[in-house]
C-alpha cells in the first residue's frame, strides 16, 4: 500500500499464492519490500530451535510409507545442504531407523 499506486490491485488465488497488479515502475520496488518483509516474518511462525537450525522436518504424505519432508527457511547452498543432510540424519537416529534402503520405511528398533 505504501509503496504501489492507488489503482493496485492485491488477489489471493489460493493456499499461499497471490498476486498483485501495478505499473511497472512500481513492480520490482514492491516485489523487494514483499520479499524482504517475508523473509523477517515467517521466521515468527517457528519455534526458537527451528529458527536456530534453519530446517524443520514434519511427516510426508506423499507415499504410504513413513517419509518426512523438509523446508528450508531461507536460500540454499551446498553448506546449507549439507547441514540438511546432517539434521536428516539426526533425525533418522532419533526415530531408530537402520534400514534406509528402497522399501524402507518403518522405524527398526537399534
């Protein structure tokens, strides 16, 4: 609002997709204050510990065997990557699994 023009538009679309409509002067000046508002505010929708990590891990649901996915707050690079296959790791031992190999997908006890 502070940043468009009066004759802006803002949709929801759906889920978390939207869209704005402006001139183009105006379109790269809102789409940073966008993007750099997000970035500060999503980091008040985790725990302090997820924060700290950077990563959270939560169930998948995408197969019908037990998967979990992961989201990254924040870009990524190959020291960020590998952090995430750290903390996959951690949370592998935590659950007790052994065998990681195709098919499966039940925690074993160690």
């Amino acid at each position: 609002r502070r940043e468009g023009n009066a004759e802006d538009f803002v949709g929801h679309i759906g889920g978390d997709d939207f869209i704005a409509l402006t001139t183009p002067s105006r379109a790269e000046p809102i789409a940073q204050i966008v993007i750099a508002r997000f970035d500060i505010e999503i980091l008040l929708f985790y725990p302090e510990e997820v924060r700290a990590r950077g990563y959270i891990l939560y169930p998948g649901k995408l197969t019908q065997v037990e998967t979990f996915r992961v989201g990254c707050i924040g870009a990524i690079d190959a020291n960020e990557m590998r952090n995430v296959v750290a903390a996959i790791g951690e949370v592998v031992r935590e659950l007790g699994m052994r065998d990681l190999g195709p098919g499966a997908g039940s925690a074993s006890p160690t």
